[in-house]
C-alpha cells in the first residue's frame, strides 16, 4: 500500500474514534442526571368569610327565576332584599314611591272633572237648542201664536207635519200622540198643539223609523196627560 493511501486510512480511523468518543461522553452524562422529584401540597377544604372580592363587567342571569308577585313598574323607594335572599309568601320585597301614583291619581281626578264639566255644557246646550226649536214653532200653533204667516198656510204646514213629518212612521205617532209633529235624524223633534202650545224634544236615540225613541215616548205621554190630541 502506497504512503498516501495509508494516511487517509489513518485519519478516518481516527475521526470514527472521536466520535465514538463523544457519543459514550453523552450518553454517560445525560444517563447519569436524576430526575427532579415533583413537590405537592395538599390542604383541607373549609368554610370561611370572603377574603377577597372579583370585579366583573357584564349581565348575571340567574338560573331559576320564581316570580313571588304581581308586575308595577314605578321607582323604587326602599329594597327590603338582597341576590340569593330567602322570601316567603306576605313578605315586602321593595316599596315604590307614592308620589308618581298619587300625581296620576290626581290627574286622573282632573280628567274626570272635566269630563263632566264638558257633559253638563253639552247638556246645557242641548237643552238650550231644544228651547230655541220650540220658539222657532210658535208661528204654527196658530190662535194667539205670532203672526209669520196666513192661518190657512199654518193649517196646511200642520197637516203636512201630520200626515208625513215622521217618514214611515207618521200613521204611528198621528195614532200615538195625535198632534202634528216633524222629527229629525238629529233625535229631535218638533210637536205643535194648535193654540195651545209648541214642544220641542231631543234624544238621539232613533227608532226603525229614524225617529227619536224617547222623545216619541214623551210628546205621547204628555198628550194623554193633557188630553191635547187632535183625535180626542
């Protein structure tokens, strides 16, 4: 074998040796490391005050909910519980501030005064147009009445008022009341008692007629009670 050749031969021999060397240095030194122990500590579980306390943003919602009484919403004057407080039936959770119930009370008071105040004045006017329709028909009753026009035109318009003032149901009330009369949808109506008297009525209430029920009741009352009709 040639002086090269033997050269090389001997620095591969020699590398395999190094590393062979330092594979048995590692393992030997990693082989021989102990593990460190796991250190544990263990305590009893008891029951004490809170020591600490976590802030949390958010909602809490609770996971059984028991409604204990009816819903009023208001604003609340004094809360008498806490979260997780133990309530039986007849105990007082919170009290709402009177003073909203009582303002609403008071409106509601306020309301209903001027409610009837507008319910007098609407009767008070109704009153008052009756009065006026009655004085519009004095020229009908003919006799000492005023003059407006000829007696023979009072007699025609009355027995037109007669014979047809209460659309279908002028036979009826000629029967009934036995004077001249003329009804409007409006629930009044116009009754003249020749050289006697001119009566108006008004309720809005109509009959299958269209004419008004209560106030045919009443001109028929008073024509028996003063025996003014015309048919005897």
């Amino acid at each position: 074998m040639s002086q090269p050749r033997k050269s090389r031969v001997g620095w591969v021999v020699l590398g395999l040796a190094v590393v062979a060397g330092g594979i048995a240095f590692a393992s030997q030194a990693l082989g021989g490391r102990k593990p460190t122990p796991l250190s544990m500590e263990t305590v009893v579980v008891d029951k004490g005050r809170i020591a600490a306390r976590i802030s949390a943003s958010g909602t809490l919602t609770a996971l059984v909910t028991v409604q204990v009484g009816s819903q009023v919403s208001g604003r609340i004057d004094s809360l008498r519980v806490d979260f997780n407080s133990r309530v039986k039936k007849g105990d007082v959770i919170a009290t709402l501030d009177a003073a909203l119930f009582t303002a609403a009370v008071e409106q509601a008071k306020a309301n209903l005064a001027v409610a009837r105040a507008n319910r007098e004045q609407a009767v008070a006017q109704a009153e008052d147009s009756a009065r006026q329709l009655a004085r519009a028909g004095r020229f009908l009753m003919g006799g000492d009445g005023p003059r407006m026009v000829s007696p023979a035109r009072v007699r025609r318009i009355n027995a037109l008022m007669m014979t047809c003032g209460h659309y279908d149901g002028s036979g009826e009330f000629a029967y009934r009341v036995g004077l001249p009369g003329k009804s409007g949808v409006g629930g009044g109506i116009l009754v003249i008692a020749p050289g006697r008297a001119s009566i108006a009525v008004w309720s809005p209430g109509l009959n299958a007629q269209g004419n008004s029920q209560l106030g045919t009741l009443a001109v028929e009352r008073l024509a028996r009670a003063t025996g003014w009709s015309v048919f005897g």
